[in-house]
C-alpha cells in the first residue's frame, strides 16, 4: 500500500510523506521541522495494519523522534513494556543519482498535487508556479530505476524524442529523482497511431537506444507527434537485430487494449 505526500493535521511538524506497507514491515519516509529527511521501517507487529496504512491514526502514536544527526530507523515494541519505540538510529550513506543537468530542485520546493502512479506525480515547481511530472525514489531501494531513466534522458536531450528534461529532484545533499514537462493535452497511443510512433521509435534507434518497454501509454500523442517516455528500461544498442525487432513489436503493443504500462493523463 502506498500514499501520496502529504501533510498531517494530527502532528503539523511532522510530515509523512510515503509509506509502504508489507507483510512483515512497514517503510515509510517523514520530513521534520526543520527539513531533515526520516526512512523509518516500523515491525508490523507494532500497530494494527490499518494504523500502519493511515496516516491520521499512525502518527498520533509513533513515539518521539530522537534528536541527532540521523537518516534511518526502526521502531519495534520495548521488550519491557511493549510499547512503541526506537530500537535504532543511525546515519547512512544513501544513495544518489548521477546528476548531468545544471539544475538542481530541492523536493521541498515541490507542490505535489496528484500521484499519477507509483513513483510519478503531478506537481507544482513553486519556484516557477509551472505544472510539471516529479519522478522520484521513494525510498533508497529504488534508485535504481530513476538513476537508468536520468541517463536515458541524457542521451536524447535536446531531440525533442522525449519530454523536456527540466532538473534533478533533491533531497539534502542527494539526487532521488527528475524533473519533466508535462505534455499538456495529450492523449496515449492508438493503433492507428503507428505511422507516428514508428517515426520516434526510429528516431530513438538511431541514437543507439533501445528504448525496452514499448507499449501504447509509453507514446503521447501531441497533434502530429509522439513523445515518449518512461525510459527507465532503456539501454545503449548498437545491434540492428535487437532495435528491429524492439521495432517489429510495436503495431502489436499499439494493438494491446490492456493497462500494461498504464499512466493517468489528464
């Protein structure tokens, strides 16, 4: 189960921001007061699960930050008392992504207005009051995937392939995400969309990218053009066998009436 951010109204100086819950434990990233980013993974035991996925009702009960210079943390019930409290703290080395843009936005510096899908938002650049799509790392684990996506976005920079590529989301001192256009009144791609589709899929292979996740809602189509997106599958490809048959997939992924892939366009 995951959230959005947003901002409590039981604890105003603390904000949860995302939340993951599995079996066996939850993960969830805060911001406090004064702006210092929190990964705490709380034991399911701990809270009954609907505690554990509500933030109204979770934060009421978390037991006091502690103070110091920290990043991650847990929280297990006291073996003594059995309440709620923080068995660790400590200060990690996270991970960040290669930045190659000039701009740097810091996260706090985002209005997040919609949750498109996991990992994707609509949001607000408040420093500019211009509607944008925030694509960022929840958590540590999945840096990864928005670090492949950044170096795509390299590689075709100034091609017009893709969105425009408008900065490096920031948090503290680290990469966890980017900043992109949002193609306003767009629409996915339909079979009869091909002609369009095949004409920025080649031009894409002909930077030597295979872009590895080819479906229908990873074209948006603009009047007489198709942008594409979601690049964190794209991988350098000098071979012309790979790229053709990436190619020879398209009318048939264009034909898919599944939400493979799917992601909200307003």
């Amino acid at each position: 189960m995951t959230t959005a951010s947003t901002t409590s109204s039981a604890r105003p100086q603390l904000r949860l921001l995302d939340l993951e819950v599995d079996p066996t434990e939850g993960h969830y990233r805060f911001c406090t007061p004064d702006a210092h980013f929190k990964y705490v993974t709380i034991n399911t035991d701990v809270f009954p699960l609907l505690t554990m996925c509500a933030e109204a009702y979770l934060l009421p009960l978390l037991p006091p930050f502690p103070s110091g210079d920290w990043n991650t943390g847990r929280i297990a019930k006291d073996i003594t008392s059995g309440q709620p409290c923080f068995t660790s703290v400590k200060k990690e080395d996270l991970p960040t992504i290669a930045t190659w843009h000039p701009r740097l936005v810091n996260y706090l510096d985002l209005r997040i207005d919609e949750e498109l899908r996991i990992k994707v938002y609509e949001a607000t650049d408040t420093l500019t009051d211009a509607p944008v799509i925030a694509k960022y790392a929840r958590f540590p684990s999945e840096i990864a995937f928005l670090a492949a996506e950044t170096r795509a976005y390299a590689w075709i920079e100034g091609t017009g392939i893709g969105p425009k590529f408008l900065g490096h989301i920031t948090e503290e001192d680290r990469a966890i995400g980017i900043l992109l256009e949002r193609v306003v009144g767009a629409r996915h791609a339909r079979p009869e969309d091909l002609a369009l589709c095949r004409r920025s899929l080649a031009r894409l292979h002909a930077l030597g990218v295979k872009h590895g996740d080819v479906n229908r809602h990873n074209f948006l189509v603009l009047g007489r053009r198709a942008v594409l997106i979601d690049f964190e599958a794209a991988e350098r490809c000098e071979d012309a066998l790979v790229l053709g048959l990436e190619m020879e997939g398209l009318e048939a992924a264009l034909r898919d009436t599944t939400h493979a892939g799917g992601m909200l366009i307003s």
